[in-house]
C-alpha cells in the first residue's frame, strides 16, 4: 500500500466555481505524505509515458518512490529531479535502461 490511512478518501471534484472548496478538500483530506506521493506517482506517470517506459518500469519507480519519501531523506528536494532518479534506477533494475540525458531532457533537471 503507498498511501497512508488506506489510500481512500473523499473527494471533491467539479469546476471553477468549486475551486476553493477543492483546495479546501484536498487540505484537509490528505497528510503530507499522502500529498507527495500523490503529486510524485503523477510525475512518474506523465515522464513515463514521454519516455515510453513499460509498466513494469513505471511500477518499479513507483514502488522507489515510496520507499524515498517514507525515509524523508530526500525531503524538499526538488521533485522531477527525485524522479528522474527513480525512473533512471527503475529501468536499470528491470534491464530496460534509458540513457541518463533522455531522462533529464524530458523532465527538466
């Protein structure tokens, strides 16, 4: 499980006249933690498919994420380069290595 408290909640969604009350929502519903890894899964996910990086790959980094934000060791790093990281470890162990310069064009870094 990567999200604490279960991974489930509420949610609020609609459209620019509920802004405040999403915001509001998203505030109150979510630790930190859960916060982080929900804007790094997303990360993980949009590089992944600019990269065209399998799922087993995309699952590995996710999985890394966890473990990176849990341990708080890198806590207020900046977030695509955490992920460029994850996903450059991830394809490595899965034997599906994406060059380092290809990673770090596609996210910035």
């Amino acid at each position: 499980m990567l999200f604490e408290g279960g991974g489930m909640a509420t949610d609020i969604k609609g459209s620019a006249k509920h802004d405040k009350l999403m915001k509001y929502n998203v505030r109150t519903n979510y630790s930190n933690f859960d916060k982080a890894m929900q804007k790094g899964l997303q990360r993980i996910k949009e590089f992944s498919s600019k990269l065209n990086i399998k799922d087993s790959v995309r699952k590995t980094a996710d999985g890394l994420f966890a473990i990176v934000e849990k341990s708080e060791k890198l806590k207020g790093k900046n977030l695509d380069a955490k992920v460029a990281m994850l996903l450059f470890v991830a394809s490595r162990k899965k034997d599906q290595p994406k060059q380092i310069k290809d990673i770090l064009a596609i996210t910035g870094v």
